[in-house]
C-alpha cells in the first residue's frame, strides 16, 4: 500500500507553469531557436540594460565570497528612490519570493487570504501552500473589484493580494480606488499591492504608492526589476512597508537570496533612466500596433496597463489550445491562460516592432486554419 507523503494541501497544488523556453519549441517543432519569437512571459524585449552587464562584469571578481546578505546598497539605492527608511525594504528572489515570503509571514494555517479572479497564479499558489483557505472574489470587467473585495474579509483573513496592474488581464485600478480600499481594511489584515507592471503606467496613471505606506501600517508594495528593467533572469524583488512587517518578512527570508550580480545589476538598472524610457516608448508603441491589429481581425481584447495583450482567440473552450499550438509550430510562443479559467484567450507580451508584426502575421495564419 502506498503511502502518502506530506498535507493533503500541498498535494492538491497545481505546479506553477513557466512560459515554454525557446530551446523546447526549437527541439519539439524542429525550428531553428534564431528564428524563435517569444512573446510568452512578459519580459522587456531589450534584454539586459548595458549599464547592468557593466555593473556584473565588475561585481563578477568576487564571487568566490557570499553576497551582502542585507543588500545593504541596494537597499540604499532603493531607500533614496522611494524616500523610504532602508529598514522598510525588504528583498526577494523576484517579486514571487516577497508575495511567498509575505504570506507564510502573515497568515497560518486554516486562515483566510483574498484575491481576486483572474489574478496572478502565485496568489493562488501561496494560499494552497500554506493550508490557507482562499476567499477568490469575483473579477469585475476582467479586474479586480474592491468594492466586493473589502466586503469578502472576514474575521480570520489576514492577507490581502491586490496586482495593479493584473496579470494576466492587463487590468488597471486608479490611485483614489485603492486609497478608498485601504481605508476600510481592517488594522490587522496586511494588503500586498503587487505592482510588477507600475513602470509601464502612463505619466497619468502614475501614482506614488511608497507614500501610502507611510500613512498605512498594514500596507506592503511590492515590486520587481523582471519587467521594465528587464533583469528577469537574474530575479530581483523588493518590498515596501513599514518595520512591524519587514521584521517578520526577514525572520523567514532566505539567507542570500538576491546573489551579488543580481544585486550590482539592479543599482545600475534603478538608475538608468534612458533605458527605462526606451522601454517605455517600445511598449506604447507595440501595444497600439496590436490593438490595430485585433481591431482589423475582429478580436475581443482586454484593454492593457502592462507590457502585454488578453486577446480572445476563439469562442469555444479548447480555442487558445488550438490558436496556441498553431503559433507555436510557426515560432511563436504566447501564453495560454486557460489556467486562469480564461480558455479561449491567449495572453501576448509587447516585444519589438519585427516581433509583434512576425506575432500578428503568425496569429492571422492560425484563426484562418482554425476557422477551416
């Protein structure tokens, strides 16, 4: 008789999938990886900042030794950033390490946690892993509605995970929603407000979340250098709040978790603002260059904050498997969110101009074979 290892919670989890890497789709289609296009997982199509590449090339002398496991520069860079003390930050191994970090920090077994439909995976993921009980609040147009968030918490909900903008909807809430939010959250319910996409927010849409923190005790902004400041292979995150949070954020957090390259690359990415710009043009512009070209096809999409599209492929439920297939057999690699209850969608980063005009060449030839 076999036995069961572990809490039934953790086997009930669904392991979290990672966009297909360009080297599987060479080896599984028989493509050349050069002519591979992945728009998959919303990294910046620049690649790594220069300025990056020089700050490891210098930090790459001493790697024989552990790296500052205070990332005490970082947190400088960060501190004087966001006018915050540097014991207010705390670092991940990515933005996925803090929204991890901050659930078994806050939350025990049997508690509840908050989040919205169609919201990030890891949500899902970091409740399940804890034996916490879920409070999955209906999505409002693709969004979070916080109305209806505010009303689901409970006596035992501990945490709140707001992502603004959602991924993978694309979904923005304005500054004056969120700050009505946080005032009706109960003093003892921490509320992370994942922000992976806020660099690409138009200067309208831009708020000062750091500031609230101030003003919020239970308040924690998180953040990450994987999209704009496209370092996602060397997984750096951060998090804001005040001191009564990062102290027990760092009880738990791993020792060394952001290594000394990743920690050199992301005080030369913080401050290199041309780059930034760069990549914020590029996605303006490729985000009008799909919207155009859904519009023309005839495609329902969900308007987009980020660095990426939710277009609707098809009406039936095995849709965006078929869509994503044919893509994938020209080159193409999108993300399939049928995980996310979103079936017959596909969700596309913003990449160049020849990427996103290869990507709409690519799903026209797909719907037309699909439509047969």
């Amino acid at each position: 008789m076999s036995k069961n290892f572990g809490p039934e919670y953790v086997r009930a989890i669904a392991p979290y999938q990672a966009g297909k890497p360009i080297s599987e789709v060479a080896r599984e289609f028989g493509l050349d990886e050069a002519s591979i296009v992945k728009l998959a997982s919303n990294e910046n199509p620049y690649g790594v900042p220069e300025s990056a590449k020089t700050a490891m090339a210098a930090a790459a002398a001493d790697l024989g030794r552990y790296p500052d496991a205070n990332g005490f520069e970082l947190k400088a860079a960060l501190s004087e950033r966001y006018d915050v003390p540097a014991d207010w930050i705390t670092l991940g191994n990515g933005s996925n390490d803090i929204l991890e970090i901050a659930a078994h920090a806050f939350v025990e077994k049997g508690q509840a946690i908050v989040y919205s439909q169609y919201s990030f995976a890891v949500y899902a993921l970091a409740t399940q892993g804890l034996g916490a009980r879920a409070i999955v609040v209906p999505a409002k147009d693709y969004g979070h509605y916080l109305d209806a968030m505010a009303a689901a918490i409970d006596a035992d909900t501990r945490l709140v995970f707001i992502a603004n903008p959602n991924n993978p909807t694309g979904t923005f809430i304005g500054a004056a929603e969120i700050e009505a939010f946080l005032k009706k959250v109960p003093a003892n319910v921490v509320v992370v407000l994942d922000e992976a996409y806020n660099e690409y927010l138009s200067p309208e849409n831009q708020y000062e979340s750091a500031a609230w923190v101030k003003q919020y005790p239970n308040l924690l902004v998180s953040r990450t250098f994987s999209k704009a400041y496209g370092l996602a292979g060397l997984r750096v995150g951060f998090a804001i709040a005040q001191p009564a949070l990062t102290d027990l954020m760092n009880r738990i957090r791993q020792p060394f978790n952001v290594n000394s390259l990743a920690q050199a690359a992301a005080i030369a990415a913080l401050n290199d603002k041309d780059f930034l710009e760069q990549g914020a043009r590029n996605n303006a512009a490729g985000y009008q260059q799909f919207v155009e070209a859904f519009q023309q096809m005839g495609l329902e999409y969900v308007p987009s904050f980020g660095n990426f599209v939710l277009v609707k492929v098809g009406k039936d439920l095995a849709a965006g498997a078929r869509v994503n297939l044919a893509l994938l057999k020209q080159g193409v690699i999108v993300r399939p969110v049928g995980n996310y209850g979103l079936p017959e969608w596909l969700r596309i980063s913003i990449g160049l101009p020849q990427e996103n005009a290869i990507l709409i060449s690519a799903l026209q030839k797909a719907l037309a074979s699909d439509r047969e």
